[in-house]
C-alpha cells in the first residue's frame, strides 16, 4: 500500500494547481497526484478549454478570486515562464440595457476595470450589430448597440499553466506523479468503528479510507482532494454523496482561412496588445469568439443546451472538414462532438493535443 499525507486526484489545472499550493503551503507534506490518462497531464476539460480569463462576475467572491488568479499569473508571465497571456480583453455584446444596470457601472467605477464600447467601435472591430431580418429569426440575435470591454482580462494558454504547475511540483520535490492510474471505488470507514463484520452501515458517519486504483494497489492518505471534474459525480456516486455537477458537452471549433484572418489581426481594443481583438462573448445565446494568434484562426464556441443530454463522450476520432472550399475556411472542432452544418455536412472532430 503507497501512503501520502495528501491525495489529490486528477491532473487537470485544477489538481495540478491544488497540489502545487498545497506543496508551496506545506513543504514537509508527502503528496501524490493520480492521473488515468497516461503518461501526462492535463488531457481532460484543460486541454479543450476556450481558455479566456475575466475579473468581471456579479459575485464580489468570484471578482476577488479571479483577481488573485490573474495577477499570479502575470506574475509567472513576468518571470519569464511564458504562459501565451493576453491582455486583449472581454468583450460582452450585451446591449445598453445591460451596460447600464448597476453591477456593470459598478465595475466601470471601480479604477478603470472596464468600459462602455459603443456600436461604431464594434462595428469597427468588424462586427455586424444590426443582422437582417432573416438572419434574426434564423439565429435569434439581437441587434447591439453597446458592449462591455473589462481590461483585466484575455486570453491564456491552459497546458503552459498546467506544465508550470507540475514543473514547480517537481522542482519543490514531495509530490510524486501516479499517471496511468485509474482510481476506482473510494472505500469507505466508519469514523466511530464498532469493529463488526459489514461496517459502515448507513447510519454511520463515514470518512474515506482508502483508494484503489486500476494497477490493482491502494493509496492510502490524510487527505483525499477530488480534481475530477466531470468525473467526479461517477466515482462519488458508490458513496452516496452527491457533486451536484452533470456533465454536458461544450464545442470549440477552430475555424480558419482567408475570410476570417480579418478577425484575428484587427486593431486592438485595449491599449498596448498590438492587434489582438478580445475574447468576445454574446451573452444571451452563450457564443464566444476567440482569436487564436498562434494559428492565424478563431475558436467559436456555443452553449447549445436544448435536447442536450447530460452525459459524456470521453475520447472521440479526430477529424477536420473543409467546410467552403471556394474560400479555404475550414473548421475543425477541438471539443468533442458532433456538428451538423446547413443540413448536409457532418463533421467530424479531433482532440487539440495540448503538449509542446
Ligand atoms: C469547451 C470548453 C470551453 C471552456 N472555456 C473556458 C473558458 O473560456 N474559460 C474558463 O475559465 N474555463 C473554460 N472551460 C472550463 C475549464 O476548461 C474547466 O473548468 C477546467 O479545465 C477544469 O479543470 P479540472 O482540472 O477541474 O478538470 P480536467 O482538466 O477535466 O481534469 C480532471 C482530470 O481528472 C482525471 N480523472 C478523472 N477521473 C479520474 C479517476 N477516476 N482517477 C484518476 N484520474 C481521473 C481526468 O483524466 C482529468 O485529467 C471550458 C471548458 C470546455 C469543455
């Protein structure tokens, strides 16, 4: 049996981030990561990631969470370790009514965290804010006569964040890497055992004991830090505890060529980010529009929820499609899933690899 001080499951950024603070908060602690995938980090929900980061929520405890996020990481950025940070903004096409309610002149008060665009700047940035008739009853937009741009926010690149994690977990040294290890059912103990056989019963307060794992040994720890995500209802569930989290499936496509290069390289929004357009977001139908410097291309994604099932598709094939061929704009999904275009055009996607 491996024993740790710490157990934290899952290598996503949020396992990889949680072990590394809980390291740096507590050098003399033994912690280990177990990860399913094999070999590396970071190949779940970070690896598909549209990736934008924002300071602007309703909440006052997700501002301040937030907040402590970015500046870290533009700390990182700064000492050199390059994590593809972007200060190009978020643009929120949300329209006057919005722009004008209380939390968003709030945030416009506050230091400069934001400010008001107007339609000609949008209009500029190369969008359509008065669509047709036809294209209104077809996509359900509105029209836009205003949007929000927070400064402090933009783009990142997810698996440098994650290698800078594990690279400092590894530096610091007491946190051991278990990949290629599944774990399986939590079992379970009863807090106040009365040592007869078929213990916990059910009205017994339980706490986790150990874990197995798909290489067949078992790990036992003080602490146990669930980093699952998705996964996470699914190997609860034995438990009878609930996550309170369903998943659903979210698509990014990568969409490139001649037409949309425009878009890409278009004077910036915010000062200083040379010709990069923000992470754009329409509020009501839950559309983004991602530049994506690296490849020349924009990442869309959209909140599709309606006869949406709750459930998973792990590792679907990769596939791209040429989709106009006359203009060489081809789009490739980096999410799982499957789109079907102007009735005739399926396609296929990959998984984006994320290592360098
Ligand atoms: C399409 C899409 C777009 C997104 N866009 C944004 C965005 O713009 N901005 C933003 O902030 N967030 C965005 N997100 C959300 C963000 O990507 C996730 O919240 C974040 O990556 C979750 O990280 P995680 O470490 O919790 O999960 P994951 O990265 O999924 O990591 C969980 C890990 O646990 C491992 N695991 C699971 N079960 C087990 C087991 N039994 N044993 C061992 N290991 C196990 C998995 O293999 C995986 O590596 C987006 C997500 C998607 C899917």
């Amino acid at each position: 049996m491996l024993t740790f001080d710490t157990v934290v499951v899952g290598a996503g950024i949020t396992g990889l981030a949680s072990a590394y603070h809980i390291k740096r908060e507590n050098p003399d602690m033994n912690v280990a990561v177990v990860e399913k995938k094999g070999g590396t980090f970071a190949q779940g929900n970070t690896a598909r990631s549209a990736a934008g980061f924002r300071d602007l929520f309703s909440s006052e405890v997700n501002r301040k969470l937030t907040s402590s996020s970015i500046s870290f990481y533009r700390k990182v950025q700064e000492s050199g370790f390059n994590l593809g940070m972007k200060f190009n903004g978020y643009l929120f096409l949300a329209g006057r009514k919005f722009v004008e309610c209380d939390v968003v002149q709030g945030f416009i008060r506050e230091g400069g965290r934001a400010r008001v665009v107007e339609e000609d700047e949008i209009r500029e940035a190369g969008f359509n804010t008065r669509p047709s008739s036809e294209e209104k009853a077809l996509l359900s937009v509105p029209d836009i006569d205003a949007g929000l741009l927070g400064r402090n926010c933009g783009i990142i690149e997810p698996d440098r964040l994650a290698a800078y994690y594990e690279g400092e977990c590894r530096r610091m040294g007491g946190v051991e890497f278990l990949y290629n290890t599944e774990v399986r059912p939590l079992r379970l103990k009863p807090v106040e055992p009365l040592n007869y056989p078929g213990e916990p019963f059910l009205w017994q307060s339980v706490h986790v004991d150990t874990l197995d794992t798909s290489r067949g040994g078992t790990v036992r720890a003080e602490q146990y830090v669930l980093c699952t995500d998705m996964w996470t209802t699914a190997l609860l569930d034995p438990t009878g505890i609930d996550s309170h989290t369903r998943p659903k499936k979210r698509q990014v496509f990568q969409v490139s060529g001649s037409e949309i290069s425009s878009l890409v390289r278009h004077p910036p929004m915010v000062e200083g980010e040379d010709v990069l357009p923000p992470f754009t977001i329409l509020p009501a139908h839950g559309i983004i529009m991602r530049p994506e410097p690296k490849s020349g291309s924009v990442w869309f994604s959209v909140a599709d929820d309606y006869g949406r099932p709750y459930s998973f598709e792990e590792d679907p094939p990769a596939g791209t499609r040429v989709l106009r061929e006359e203009h060489s704009a081809s789009c490739e999904c980096l999410h799982t899933g499957c789109l079907k275009v102007q009735g005739d055009v399926d396609v296929g996607w990959p998984l984006r690899l994320q290592h360098h």
